[in-house]
C-alpha cells in the first residue's frame, strides 16, 4: 500500500489544493479514508484518491459527468461510487457523518443558496472530519477585467452582492475570504488553513511554462511558496479552505 496516500499532480493550477489534501490524509487517524467529493465530476480528484486506496464516492447532478466518471475508473481500474445528486439534495443520497472527507470544489459559487448547502456538507461529515472548500474569488476578477480594460465591468463586480461583473458573468456567485469564513463558521465549522489557488498561474502566458527545462515544476513551486501568504492570497483567482467538523 502507498506510503504517501494523497501525493499530488504537480500541475500549478491544482498543486496547492493537493498540497492540503495531502497533509490531511498523512494526519488522519486511519489510513483509509471515505471521501465524498461533491460536485466531483469526472473524477478529476477522486480517481487519484481511489487509486491510493481511499474509499470515493462523487455526488454530481450531471449524468454525462458521471457516466465519464464510471468510464475513467473502469480505464484505471479502481472503485468509486458515483450517486446523481447536488449539494442541495445532499443528505437525500449521502447517509449523515458517513464521511471522513468531503470535497466541495467549485461547487458553492452555483448553488441557490449557499448557507443551507454548507449545513448539509458539515452534516454528512464525522466529528473531527474534514471539509475542503475551493471557491472563485471576487478580488481576482476585479483584477482581471480592470487588466482586460473592461473597467465598468470590474466596478460592478467589486461592488456587486455576488462579484458578478455583469449579466453575461457566467459564475453566479465569487466570495470574498471574509465572507465565506463567517459561512463556514456559522456552519459550526472550525475554520483551519486559508491558500490562494493559481495565485501566479493564471498570470503565466499559455505554453511559457512549457518553454524551457525546469519552468513548469519552478511554477509549481512558486504557487506553493505563495499560497498562504495573505498579499498574495487576496488576488488569487480561487480560495481553499480546510476546515474540520467539531
């Protein structure tokens, strides 16, 4: 069985996220996890954690995302459970504190209504269980369509109750880090470590970091060394969150 059951990809846009996911794994009490990842479409997170021996069930509302899902394990040969659901409908197909990890990325800038969702996530989680929350950061696209030079766009999304930057905006919601704290810990959630997620990465040309030996894995390094630095986790295109049930 491996030793290092959650080694992540080095790829700069999800190092950080695995970076995370590894330490919890390395202090967790048993050495095989349930993890529930919501949202988890096809697998992106899951697989790799079901291939280190982790118990993996996805909760997805789209039947295409799952029915690539089934396909992916089927090519790599491990076992995940995939259940069509939403974070919304959550204790409908997942039973109460029957996991000891739960993903919930990219997931809580669609749902209708976010407190509700999060009380379900902290339900189905056991005491003293994990809570990987990733989500879009209002401050990166203020950045990112002021740089652009769409600059009504950036002040409504800097003054807009959800950081949209305008009708055509096809993410319903952003958060800010003080805001999704106070959500989180409403929750009853015992907030732990903040990062910033493709902090340096989204800023990086397509194909330079492929332009020479040893660029590709220095980006990596350099989102690492970033992440929980708060300067730079204010204009980080994403916010994670590890938070634990008490």
């Amino acid at each position: 069985m491996p030793t290092d059951r959650a080694a992540p990809p080095r790829s700069a846009r999800t190092a950080v996220v695995w970076e995370v996911l590894r330490d919890v794994v390395s202090s967790a009490a048993t050495d095989v996890l349930d993890v529930l990842d919501v949202g988890g479409g096809t697998g992106g997170f899951a697989v790799p954690l079901a291939q280190r021996g982790h118990r993996l069930t996805v909760v997805d509302p789209s039947p295409d995302a799952l029915a690539s899902l089934q396909r992916r394990t089927r090519e790599t040969g491990v076992e995940v459970r995939a259940v069509q659901g939403d974070a919304a409908g959550l204790l409908d197909v997942v039973a109460p504190a029957s996991a000891d990890l739960v993903l919930c990325h990219g997931v809580l800038e669609h749902v209708d209504d976010v407190e509700p969702a999060v009380h379900a996530l902290v339900e189905v989680l056991r005491p003293g269980g994990t809570l990987s929350v990733l989500v879009a950061s209002r401050n990166a696209v203020v950045v990112a369509r002021a740089v652009a030079g769409h600059f009504a766009q950036a002040r409504h999304a800097l003054e807009d109750p959800d950081g949209r930057w305008g009708p055509g905006d096809p993410i319903p919601r952003r958060f800010t880090e003080a805001g999704l704290l106070t959500v989180l810990s409403e929750a009853g959630l015992r907030v732990g470590a903040v990062h910033g997620v493709r902090t340096v990465a989204d800023l990086v040309p397509g194909g330079l970091a492929d332009s020479e030996p040893g660029a590709a894995e220095a980006l990596v390094e350099l989102e690492l060394a970033t992440a929980h630095l708060p300067e730079f986790r204010a204009v980080a295109t994403q916010l994670h969150i590890r938070a634990t049930r008490a």
